[in-house]
C-alpha cells in the first residue's frame, strides 16, 4: 500500500509522524532517541524501512564502503537525516543532499528534533536528478 505513495505524498505522511514522535517527546534528547523511537512508529503504521542504511562511494566504478549511513530510508525512495542540534547548518544540508545523489534518490527530509515546534526543524532536500 504505501510503496504507491510517491516522494511528496511520502513525505507528508512521514512528516505526520516524526510531529507525533516530537509532540510525545519533546527536544532536548539524543539524536538516537528520535531515530530509534520514529523508525519504531514508521514500521507500526506500516511502512518499509531501512535504519543505518550503508551509502557507499563509488568511484571510477568502483563501490567503497567508507562509512556513510543513511539515518533512515523509508520505502526506498525517501531519506531521513536526523539531528538533535542547535541549529541545523549548510554542511548538515550538504550531507543530505550527498546522500540523496550517493542513492540516486529525489527527495529527503533534514529533521531536527532539538526545537520547540519540529516545524522549525525540518528541511526539504531536493535532488534534481
């Protein structure tokens, strides 16, 4: 059922969530807190998902496992880089958006947890692929 939803439908319900998650837990809270308890929810309301997923580099065709992961995929199509900071920066921006271009994906969520409304803390990534 939810694999038909595509990256913005995706992400709505995603994003429905994660405020749920935040609403119950508040900020303030390890990063592994939020992910450990949001891919509990999403895998509850029955979506596929992929925690710590391995991002490896590939150059000159070759597949190097050098130690990036995807905090969350969801339905492998949408990635879900969590962060419980005080303020979300570029180079958290850049991480993200490296990850969607590692994966070949569109579209990824930059959330951080460790505000007072989740609405300031979430971040669309778009890759224009």
């Amino acid at each position: 059922m939810t694999s038909l939803f595509n990256e913005n439908e995706l992400s709505k319900e995603v994003l429905g969530i994660a405020m749920e998650v935040h609403s119950k837990l508040g900020p303030g809270l390890l990063e592994n807190a939020y992910k450990t308890v949001l891919a509990y929810k999403l895998e509850k309301a029955g979506f596929f998902i992929e925690l710590e997923k391995p991002m490896p580099l590939i150059i000159d065709r070759v597949q190097l496992e050098v130690g990036y992961r995807i905090d969350i995929l969801v339905e492998n199509k949408l990635v879900l880089e969590l962060k419980s900071v005080e303020t979300l920066n570029d180079l958290h921006l850049a991480q993200t958006l490296n990850y969607l271009k590692l994966g070949g994906f569109k579209l990824g969520l930059l959330i951080n947890f460790n505000v007072t409304r989740l609405k300031f803390g979430i971040k669309r990534v778009a890759n224009g692929i």
